[in-house]
C-alpha cells in the first residue's frame, strides 16, 4: 500500500491521538496540528486512508475517526464483524472487516451474523436511519418481503426487499417510488438477510462535523 508523506503523517497522528486519550480527533485538530488553512485539506487526506482501508468514519460524530482492526473472532464472543457502510440503494462494492462490535446473546442465538454502518437517509422508510448498525444474518434464502442482501449476475450486490413470484425474484428499492427489478432465480444470490438493527446515539443528533 502506497501512502503519501502527508497521508502516512496524518495517520500516524491519528494513531497516537487515540493510543493517548481513547477517542479520536476532530477535524478542526487535525487541521490546526498540521497549519492547515482550513478542513478541507484534511477531509481529502481522510477520503484516501478510508480508501486505503486504514480507517473508517463513523457519520454524525464529532470525533468519529476509527482505526480499522486486523484481529478475528474468538469462539463463544458476542462480537460480530463491521464489515462496510450501507447507503441505501447504492452499490456494495466490497467487504472487508472493519472493525467488531458487540451485541446481546439474545440477538447472536447462534447464528452467523455481519453488521454494515447506515449513511443517508434513504432507509428511514424501513425505521433504519444513519449511524445505526444494520445485522445480517448470513443465508443463500430469503421469505417474501425480506429485506436482503442480493447479488445479481453481473452486477454489484445490493440491498432490497425481496419476493418470488414463479421463476422470478420481485426485487423492490427504497426509494420514493418503491421500483422493482424482476429477475429470474438463477440470476440472483442472496448473501445475507436482514436481522435487526442497534441504534447508535449519533442517529438521534445533528451532523456537527467541522468543515469549512
């Protein structure tokens, strides 16, 4: 992985700032660490390390900077892998771990379970609104009206709400007005089905974010 000067500097900022106190910086620390003249310097440094996979934003918090975490799960643990942002309708591109986050034992049951963190708005119309934890549990099969995580045959995966009808999947979005896309069963692969989601507090502030 190939990192500039000032992106390996501004990471390794990060680092430290979280080794030291337990949280993050803000960007406006960021900026005035390095003599920028505004935000906007330091936003664009964040884009590349959370392209890179070397860290991640959690929306809605001030100081939502999170390294991401190279370690596996123990056997028995209520920690399921945070595996990528969900923003409605949009494409997921890929899946890597990003970090863990733990749930109740109640919500676990077992069960082979992921979790994406929401951004946009797109999802209220199902009660999921941004900075919430989305669950997953993994399945090849979905019941009508479903909410899942699906692959189409040369496309990208997607989140929709699944039915079948005949030889086909009823595929429908979450936008305003509801489209469907029919394709045929061989055409489509379900990964995941929705299980539940954690609130996070951010999902209930404003955006408070410094930018210039």
């Amino acid at each position: 992985m190939i990192l500039t000067r000032r992106q390996k500097e501004l990471f390794n900022f990060i680092e430290n700032y979280i080794e030291e106190r337990g949280y993050s910086p803000t960007q406006r620390e960021m900026s005035d660490h390095f003599n920028f003249a505004g935000n906007a310097s330091v936003v664009r440094h964040l884009k590349a390390l959370e392209e890179k996979g070397l860290i991640y934003k959690i929306p809605r918090a001030d100081r939502g900077v999170e390294l991401v975490k190279k370690r596996s799960i123990k056997k028995g643990s209520n920690e399921i892998p945070l595996i990528g942002t969900l923003l409605g309708d949009a494409p997921i591109e890929s899946y890597k771990t990003l970090d863990f986050i733990d749930i109740s034992k109640a919500m676990v049951r077992g069960l082979q379970l992921f979790a994406f963190i929401v951004k946009g708005d797109l999802l209220e119309i199902e009660h999921i609104k941004e900075g919430d934890y989305i669950i997953f549990e993994t399945k090849k099969s979905a019941d009508n009206g479903e909410i899942a995580l699906i692959h189409a045959k040369g496309k990208n995966t997607f989140l929709r709400k699944v039915s079948k009808k005949a030889d086909n999947y009823i595929l429908q979005k979450f936008d305003k007005n509801r489209e469907i896309e029919i394709l045929p069963l061989n055409e489509v692969k379900i990964q995941g089905v929705y299980s539940g989601i954690i609130r996070s507090p951010y999902s209930l502030t404003e955006d408070i974010d410094e930018t210039d």
